[in-house]
C-alpha cells in the first residue's frame, strides 16, 4: 500500500520523521549532512518526495545522471565530480563518474539532464545527449542518513571536444547548501556501447 503524506510545512516534515522514527540528529552541515531544511526545499520543489510503502517511510526520487566524456586528440577523458567541500570544513569525496540533478515536478529526464550540465559545470549545449538506459535502486541517503531512498535514474551519455572543454568550469558553489562542488578530467577507455 503507497501513502501519500501531507507536507506543507516544515513542522509538517519534522512530525512525519519524528512518527517514523527517522532519527535527524545527523542531518547538518558539520557531519558533512544535509538538513531538514534542504529536505523540505526538495519537496516544496516537487525533487523528492516522501511517502509510506508497506509501512515505511521512503523518500522517492528520480534522477538524470550523465556520463561526461572528452574526446582530446586520440584520447578520451571522463569528467568526475571529485568531492565536495561544506563551507563548516568538512570534505566528503564523491569520486562520482557522473553529473547528477534531480529532476524537478513537470520537468522530464532530458530536460534535467540539460539543466544538469548547465548548473554543475556552466555547459549550455544543443550537443545530443544519448539515454543509455534506466535503473531503479534503493538505498539509506547519504545526505539524509536514515532515510530509506527510492531513485529511478535515468542515466545518459554526452561526448565533448575542446571547444566545450573551454567552456566548463571545475567548480560548482551551491550557495543555499554551502557546498562546494569541484570537477577533474580522468583518462578513459571510452568504448561507445
């Protein structure tokens, strides 16, 4: 049985964890967290949301995740978010081999995809960004600890040049969070599957 909860404030938010029994103790900042705050932002933006299946509260997402690669001369690198830097000090190394955005309320995977490159590394583009396939997972948020995750991800691939190479930047400030976000090329063997 799915159950959708009504969330339309923060104290809202706060009474479903606490009747779950999501423990929020570790939700901030200075272990490197996310907080109830940018939980609610999520939802209010239509990124996440919260419903009970089976009895348990699940946070469900969907999720553009797009495989950056560049073609420079003979060789191919991959771009890879390396870690991510909290204002409070905390570093927590992500080594993703791929830009992810969740993909916002009346907005469709490509389109994330889109505003993905754009947001994270400054790349507007009409270049084709080719679906490679769609996975569904589950797993304990490592942004909202204790908080089971639904994602449906949608997970595409890009190849550049050096002309887009120009264009990017290696670092991303995400001011509301206060998180620092920074990129690196690594070499590859690219095999176009």
């Amino acid at each position: 049985m799915n159950d959708n909860l009504k969330i339309d404030n923060l104290d809202d938010l706060n009474s479903v964890l606490k009747t779950n029994n999501i423990d929020i103790n570790q939700w901030n900042h200075q272990k490197g967290n996310k907080t109830i705050e940018e939980l609610y932002q999520e939802i209010k933006e239509g990124e996440s949301q919260l419903k009970l299946i089976q009895g348990k509260l699940v946070r469900l997402m969907k999720v553009s995740a797009i495989e950056v690669i560049f073609n420079l001369g003979n060789n191919y690198f991959q771009l890879i978010e390396d870690k991510q830097i909290f204002l409070t000090g905390i570093v927590r190394r992500r080594e993703q081999n791929f830009i992810t955005e969740k993909i916002k309320g009346g907005e469709n995977s490509l389109q994330g995809a889109y505003r993905g490159l754009e947001e994270e590394i400054g790349l507007k583009t009409e270049k084709k960004l080719n679906l490679m396939r769609e996975t569904v997972w589950e797993k304990i948020s490592p942004s909202y600890p204790n908080l089971m995750t639904f994602y449906k991800v949608f997970n595409y691939r890009i190849i550049l040049g050096e002309e887009e190479l120009k264009q990017i930047r290696f670092s991303e400030y995400r001011e509301q969070e206060k998180i620092i976000s920074l990129f690196t090329l690594t070499p590859t063997k690219f095999l176009s599957k």
